[in-house]
C-alpha cells in the first residue's frame, strides 16, 4: 500500500512539473498567486520563463501602461511596484514568449500575503546565490526551512512528502491566498495525492471533515498520523 502509493506520488509529482518539451516558452508567475487579493503594499512580481529564451528583458505593463522592464537573469526576473487601490491587469511580455496576464486586486480585502522578505536583496536566505543566480533549492528543503522553523519530522511516523524533506508540495515558499502558505485549502490539499488509492471510501466518508483535525500532516507519534 505505502509502495503504490509513494509510486504514485513520485507519478504525480512527474506530471506536475513543467514538461521540458518543444513547446514555446512561457511565462511561471511564483507570486503574487493569480486573481491576489492585496492590500495597499509594494507588489513583488517573480517569474520564470520555461524554455529557452532569447529575451533579456522583460515589459511589465498595468492596466495597459508600461510600468517598466526587467532584466531576466538565467531565465528568472522580478519586479517591485506599487499598484493603485482597484483592479490591476498586469501583462508580462518578451520577444518570443507567449504573454502572460495576471490580475491583482488592491483594496481592503486582502488575501494573499508574501511569506517572504519582498525586498529582491532577501532571496539569499532560501537560495544561495554567491555561486549563481539561478534561484535553485537543494533537494533537502527541509534544511532550508529548518533555518527558521521546526524541520516537523521529529515524532515517530513521518508523513511521505515530509520524509523525503520536501515543503512545497503543500506550502509555496514565496506566499499564498491560503493560511499557513498553504497551496490549497482544506481536503483539496490531501486529496492532491491521495485521490486515487485504497483510502477512498475513508476519504468518500469524511467528505466534508477537515483532514487535519484528525491527521497531523507532518508527523505524529500515532499510527495512520493520526494526532
Ligand atoms: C523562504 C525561502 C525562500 C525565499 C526567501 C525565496 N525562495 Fe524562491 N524558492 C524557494 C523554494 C523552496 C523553491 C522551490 C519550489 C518548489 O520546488 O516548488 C523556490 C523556487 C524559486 C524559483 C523557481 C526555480 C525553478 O527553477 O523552478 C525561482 C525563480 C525563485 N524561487 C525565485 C526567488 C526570488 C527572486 C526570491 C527573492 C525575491 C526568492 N525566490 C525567495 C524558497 C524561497
Ligand atoms: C529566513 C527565515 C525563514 C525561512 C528560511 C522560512 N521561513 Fe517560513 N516563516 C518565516 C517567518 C518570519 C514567518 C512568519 C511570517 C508571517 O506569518 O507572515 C514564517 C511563516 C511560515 C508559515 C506559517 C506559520 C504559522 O504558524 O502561521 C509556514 C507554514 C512556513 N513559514 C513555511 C515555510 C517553509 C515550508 C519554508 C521552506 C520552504 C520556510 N517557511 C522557510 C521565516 C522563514
Ligand atoms: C502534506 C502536506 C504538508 C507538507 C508536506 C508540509 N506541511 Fe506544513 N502544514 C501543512 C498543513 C495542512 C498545515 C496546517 C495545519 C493545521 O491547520 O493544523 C501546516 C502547517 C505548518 C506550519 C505552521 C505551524 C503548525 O504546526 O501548524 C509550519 C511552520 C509548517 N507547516 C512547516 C512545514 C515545513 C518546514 C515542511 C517541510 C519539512 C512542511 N510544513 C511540510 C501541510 C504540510
Ligand atoms: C505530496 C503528496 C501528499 C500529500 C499532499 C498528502 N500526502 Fe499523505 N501520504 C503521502 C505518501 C507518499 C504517503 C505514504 C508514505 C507514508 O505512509 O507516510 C502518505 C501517507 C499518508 C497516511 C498514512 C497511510 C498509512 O497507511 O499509514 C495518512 C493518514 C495521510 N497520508 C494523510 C494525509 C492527509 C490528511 C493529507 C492532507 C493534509 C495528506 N496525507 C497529503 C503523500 C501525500
Ligand atoms: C474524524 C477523524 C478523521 C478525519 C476527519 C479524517 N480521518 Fe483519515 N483516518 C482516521 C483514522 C482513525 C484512520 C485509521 C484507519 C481507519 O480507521 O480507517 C484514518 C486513516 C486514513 C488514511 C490511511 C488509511 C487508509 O484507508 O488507507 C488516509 C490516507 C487518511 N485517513 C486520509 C484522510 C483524508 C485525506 C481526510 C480528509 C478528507 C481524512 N483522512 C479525514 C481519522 C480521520
């Protein structure tokens, strides 16, 4: 039970990462998150173009009016700006690659909120870049993490995602709509990987429950992670 489950999750993870195909390239936003709730701050806008590009510059316009450009390095560029209270349509555009809107709204319902620093000089505490700027985590996120938090493995039955030391499954390392920096709410998040195995009457039964308040999503000192 655990192999095919740890095989399809290793499966998932495969079809979940951006396929290096022959396709053109495209723009990844990393944050904020798309259709962000923001308050009244600075926006930082970090992205990726997948694939090989030509481009060193990218066009960062809102609503129609270019707001400025920034350089891409190794294929990586961001952007601070400050957006005026309203809906913002912020086009990202680079010779050769396909054009990307995301929409911001600033105002008193916020919702997304950065995990990290968004001065662009802090992204050295998660990524070391004396080296490089190519914005690479090492395998072990967790010792990453573990800079700042509890690395959450330390109780007996450790969860799968967590044992290979990885974070981002479940949290977005740059920031989230969702509490916690999570990547989805409620039983979505678990369902991510365990839509397809044997627990599915269990998970048919506690539909509506929050998985979390039984399970703890980290490790756990109980059997079946249970808390
Ligand atoms: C709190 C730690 C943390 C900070 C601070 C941080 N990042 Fe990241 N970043 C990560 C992690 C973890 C990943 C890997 C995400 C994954 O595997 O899904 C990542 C991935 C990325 C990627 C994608 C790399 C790839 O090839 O897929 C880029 C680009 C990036 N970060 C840029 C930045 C920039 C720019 C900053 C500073 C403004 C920054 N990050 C600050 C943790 C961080
Ligand atoms: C440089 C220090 C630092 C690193 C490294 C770091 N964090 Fe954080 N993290 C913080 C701070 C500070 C907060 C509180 C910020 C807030 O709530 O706005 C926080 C909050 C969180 C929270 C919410 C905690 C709560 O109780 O609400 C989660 C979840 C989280 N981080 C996950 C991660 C993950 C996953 C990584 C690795 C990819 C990571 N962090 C790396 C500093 C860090
Ligand atoms: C399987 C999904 C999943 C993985 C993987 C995961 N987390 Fe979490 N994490 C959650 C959920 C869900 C919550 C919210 C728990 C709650 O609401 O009780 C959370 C909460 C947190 C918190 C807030 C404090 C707390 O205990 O509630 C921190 C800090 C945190 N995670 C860090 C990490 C770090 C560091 C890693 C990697 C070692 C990690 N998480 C891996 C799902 C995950
Ligand atoms: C990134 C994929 C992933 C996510 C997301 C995920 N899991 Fe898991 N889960 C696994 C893997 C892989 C295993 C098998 C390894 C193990 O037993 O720890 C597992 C095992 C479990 C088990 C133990 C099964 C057994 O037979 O012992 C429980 C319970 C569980 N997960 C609950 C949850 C809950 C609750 C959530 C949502 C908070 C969640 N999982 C989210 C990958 C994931
Ligand atoms: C009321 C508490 C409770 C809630 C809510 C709950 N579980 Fe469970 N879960 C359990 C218990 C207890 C077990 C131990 C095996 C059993 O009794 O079925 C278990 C077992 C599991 C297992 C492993 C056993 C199997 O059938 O393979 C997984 C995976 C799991 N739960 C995921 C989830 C997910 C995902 C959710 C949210 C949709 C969830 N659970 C909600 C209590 C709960």
């Amino acid at each position: 039970m655990r192999e095919i489950l740890a095989s399809l999750t290793a499966a998932i993870l495969l079809l979940a990462a951006p396929t290096a195909s022959t396709s053109a390239p495209y723009f990844r936003v990393l944050a904020p998150a798309e259709e962000s709730f923001m308050g009244a701050e600075d926006v930082l806008i970090i992205g990726k173009v997948e694939g090989f590009v030509e481009a060193k510059m990218v066009e960062i316009s809102d609503n129609g009016k270019t707001l400025g450009f920034a350089p891409l390095q190794k294929e990586t560029f961001t952007f601070k700006t400050r957006l005026s209270e309203g809906r913002h349509e912020v086009v990202l555009a680079a010779p050769g690659v396909e054009r990307k809107t995301i929409r911001i709204f600033i105002g008193k319902q916020t919702g997304y909120r950065y995990h990290i620093d968004i001065d662009p000089g802090a992204c050295d505490s998660c990524h070391d870049q004396a080296a490089s700027k190519v914005f690479a985590v090492g395998p072990m996120q967790q010792k990453t993490c573990a800079q700042c938090h509890d690395p959450m493995a330390t109780r007996e039955f450790v969860h799968g995602p967590v044992a290979a030391g990885s974070c981002t499954p479940c949290h977005d390392a740059h920031g989230s709509k969702y509490g916690k920096f999570l990547v989805a709410t409620g039983k979505e998040l678990c369902l991510s990987c365990h839509s397809q195995n044997l627990s599915r009457k269990h998970i048919e039964e506690r539909q509506n429950a929050e998985c979390v308040k039984c399970h703890d999503p980290h490790s756990s000192a109980k059997n079946y992670h249970l808390r």
